[in-house]
C-alpha cells in the first residue's frame, strides 16, 4: 500500500465552480500535513498546512481527518490559474521526511 | 532572496552514460535534499544532507547513484551508469532546518534512451 493516495483526476471545472479531492495516508502515527502546488513542468510550492482544526487560506480550504486518515483540499471560486496538480503531503513523526502523493490535476477552464 | 538553484535544467543520455547534476541551496539552509520524481508521481527522496553529512539515503540506489556535499553547500548527485528507468526529474530542495519548510529548485530533467 503506498503512503499517501490521491485521485489522480483530472477534474475538470469551469470558472466559479467549487472542486475538492481527497487523499489517504497509510501512517497513522504521521504529524504533519501538506497541500503543495505544482505547475506543468515546474517545481513543487507549498500551497498551505493541514491543521486538525481545519484551515482557510483565500478560496482554500484544507480539512484533516485522522481518524479515517484522509486529508481533503476544497477550492472556491475557482480561478483560470488555479489550474495545476495539487500534491498531498504527509510528515513522518520521527525522521521528518516527506511522503508525496502522486497528485490530483486540476483542469479550469473559461 | 534567490531560490535553489540546478543546473543543468535538461540532459539528454544514453544508458550505461554517467551524467552528474549541480545544486546551490538557498543561502544559510543548512538542509539538502534530492528527489527523483519520476512521470505521474509524486517526488521521492533520495538523499537528505544535514550541512555536510547525510541524514538519510535510504531510497538511494547505491550501486550507481551517489552525492555529495563536502562544504555543506552545494551538492552533486551522480548516476553512473544510467539505466532507462532513470529518466525522471531531479528535484533539489533546502530548508533552513531539518523540520523546516522547504524550497524546490527548478529541477532536472533527465532523458536516458
């Protein structure tokens, strides 16, 4: 079983529209949480930290289950540059090292 | 404040060739990384340098990848030989700590026909 699953998509919506997608992680000892960004042949960019609390930033909002291990990204309002694979990220507790999802891709068109 | 910088941006070889990638962290990010993130995945760690010693290579294939970063700066990492399966991006990224927040370089992009 791989460490964190997304859905690759793509979603494909038009601008205005709502999107969300979720992603599941293996470890359930995991302390820290990601969305990161990442542009057609461009570099990874942290978009925003999962809380447990759950977290806005702008249009996005960022939910983390722990019980059932999934983390979800919802986006508002979408935007013609909102297009782009979202990564879902997930820090181990012990060697902080960063498990990457494979992304969801994010298609808005006009 | 400049990036992470990575040169070169593409390479194009042919298996059994070695080819070797550069990376110039942020200024002052005591911690290094490179990751291979291969078409339709998410990046994977390869190697992570705390200054100039290695804090994890775990996921490093040994036999034919190898890095370094003696002055606890800059940083190459090597493939030699390349195999097809080596055809990916490599991606550099520092943070100032070894929890901290860190930064992508532009990658690599390396084609092994």
């Amino acid at each position: 079983r791989k460490e964190v699953e997304q859905d690759p998509g793509p979603f494909n919506v038009p601008e205005g529209a709502t999107v969300a997608f979720n992603c599941t992680y293996s470890n359930s000892a995991s302390q820290s949480f990601f969305w990161y960004r990442q542009d057609c042949r461009k570099e990874p960019k942290l978009l925003m930290s999962v809380y447990s609390s759950g977290n806005e930033d702008g249009r996005f909002t960022a939910q983390l289950n722990r019980a059932s291990q999934y983390i979800s990204l919802l986006i508002r309002d979408s935007k013609l540059s909102d297009s782009a694979t979202y990564l879902c990220v997930v820090k181990g507790s012990n060697d902080y090292k960063l498990s990457f999802g494979a992304g969801t891709t994010v298609t808005v068109r006009a | 404040e400049a990036g992470v910088a990575q040169s070169p941006r593409y390479k194009i070889i042919e298996k059994r060739q070695s080819v070797a990638f550069w990376c110039n962290p942020i200024s002052g990010h005591a911690t290094l990384y490179w990751y291979q993130q291969i078409l339709g995945q998410g990046p994977k760690l390869l190697i992570q340098f705390q200054n100039n010693g290695v804090v994890d290579d775990s996921q490093l294939p040994k036999d034919r990848f190898s890095a370094e970063r003696l002055k606890g700066v800059d940083s190459t990492l090597k493939i030699q030989p390349a195999k097809l399966e080596d055809s990916a991006v490599y991606l550099c990224a520092s943070s100032r700590e070894t929890n901290g927040e860190q930064f992508f370089g532009p990658g690599t992009r390396l084609t092994v026909l």
